[in-house]
C-alpha cells in the first residue's frame, strides 16, 4: 500500500460510499489471485503428470480448498487493513510474513516447538489450515475428525474479521480527525 498512497488509492478506500472493509477483503482476495495463479497451474499440472491425486476423501479437497481461500482472505484484509496506518506496508509485511511462516509450521513441525512457540502459532489462521489440510491430505482423515481445527480456525477467522472491522472505523476517524487522507 505505500506505493498506492502515491496514486491516491488511500483516498478512494476512505471516500469510497462502499465497505471500507469490503474494499480490504476485496483487495486480499484480488492479490490472492495474482499471487498463486502461477503455482496453481504448476500444481494442477504435477498432478496430471503425476497420475491423479490420491486422497482418501477426495471431495473434502474443494472443501479444503475452500478453507484455504477463506483463511487467506481473511488474513490478507487484516493485513490490509492494518496497512492504512503505516507509510511503508512493505516493512509490517516483512515483520508479519517471516513469523508465520515460521511459527504455523511451514518450515517446522509444531510438534517440535518449546511451549511458548506453540501458543504463538495459535495466533495465525496458517496453522489451523496447514493441520487441516495435512490431515485431509496426509492421513485421509474424514470431515467429522477434523471438526476441532475447523472451529479453532473460525474462532480466529471472526477475531480477525471483527478486528478488521474496528480497525478500519479507527483508521477512517483517524484519517478525518487529522484532515489527512494521505499520510496518517
């Protein structure tokens, strides 16, 4: 978003007659698709090559899917929303994107984290879908079993989404307080 507080993006978000959070979760949801059209179509391809995908339960994976896309979303227009206050996105991007990746268990296994690491990586919806995903996947596990995870998954979804929510109306009254829509 700093580059677009240049082109006078900022100001449309706020002056905008639409959802100042609608317009959050739309933006996520369009960077979404820029940024996983590549790796989508290579995955699509590998399974292909690959002789099919071999799941278990195969029509939980457009659920999966789905959940995935959700919990993206939502973490995008967080993110989003928590870029209205900062002149440079790029630097709270790089503080939010090295510790998910690294506490929700991407790069390590959260079996192996100390106590205090794993209470942190409860904090990302990322761990939630990554436990989701792997026991669809991995371990064939059916929609009754992996009930848990998905009510811990929409505990932090409503969290971030009704945070959005706040912080886009202090964002917008901060904007208006100090006559800046530009630079607040």
């Amino acid at each position: 978003m700093g580059y677009e507080r240049q082109q006078g993006t900022l100001e449309l978000i706020l002056l905008t007659p639409a959802s100042r959070t609608l317009v959050m979760f739309s933006r996520a949801a369009a960077n979404l698709v820029e940024a996983v059209w590549m790796f989508s179509i290579f995955a699509i391809l590998t399974i292909l090559f690959m002789g099919g995908l071999h799941v278990a339960h195969w029509w939980l994976l457009p659920f999966a899917v789905m959940v995935l896309l959700l919990s993206a979303i939502v973490w995008g227009g967080f993110l989003n929303t928590i870029f209205l206050f900062s002149r440079d996105a790029g630097f709270l991007y790089t503080i939010f994107e090295a510790p998910m990746e690294f506490f929700s268990g991407v790069r390590m296994p959260l079996m192996a984290f100390p106590i205090w690491a794993k209470v942190i990586s409860f904090l990302f919806p990322l761990t939630f879908v990554l436990n989701i995903l792997r026991a669809i996947v991995m371990e064939g596990k059916t929609l009754g079993s992996i009930c848990n995870p998905l009510i811990e998954l929409a505990s932090i979804l409503i969290v971030l989404t009704a945070a959005s929510f706040i912080l886009v109306r202090y964002a917008e009254k901060h904007a208006k307080d100090t006559g800046n829509l530009t630079m607040f």
